[in-house]
C-alpha cells in the first residue's frame, strides 16, 4: 500500500507566487474586483425587502463584471496570438 503522506509535501510546501502566477493575478484582477462588488450588492439586498436601490445596484455590478470578463477575454485572446493575426 502507498503512503500519500510523502505526495502532500510537494502540494503543501510553502513556495512564494512565480512571476507569471503574479502577472495572471493582476490581469485578473479587475475581474475579481467586479465579482466581489457584485457579491456586496447582493449580500446587501439579502437583508431586507427587495427595492429598485439594490436592484439598479445588482444590475450595475453585472454589468461591470460582464464588461470585465469580456476586457479579460479580448486580452488573452490577443496575447494568444502572436503575429497580430486576427
């Protein structure tokens, strides 16, 4: 029987972000950013009766997160192909 006790060292080692795990960071980082707005408006009109206040502020925050994930998108897509080829 195999011990998975010695595999768990490689997956848990404590190791800093390379520098390409920090660039994909950031580039998402707007992305993110837009999630967790989008995540407070929602917990915000959890607590109490629906009105057209939180509803607008739903509405804007997925708004801001399709326009992020769509940027988001555009970027990598662009970054995909070298050449400038579209």
């Amino acid at each position: 029987m195999r011990h998975i006790g010695a595999l768990q060292v490689v997956v848990t080692a404590d190791r800093e972000p390379t520098a390409a795990e920090l660039d994909a960071i950031e580039l998402e980082s707007p992305l993110i950013l837009a999630e967790i707005e989008l995540l407070d408006a929602q917990i915000k009109a959890m607590d109490r009766p629906a009105n057209e206040v939180d509803t607008r502020r739903i509405r804007r925050a997925r708004n801001r997160v399709l326009t992020a994930r769509r940027d988001l998108a555009n970027r990598t897509a662009g970054a995909s192909m070298p050449g400038g080829a579209a």
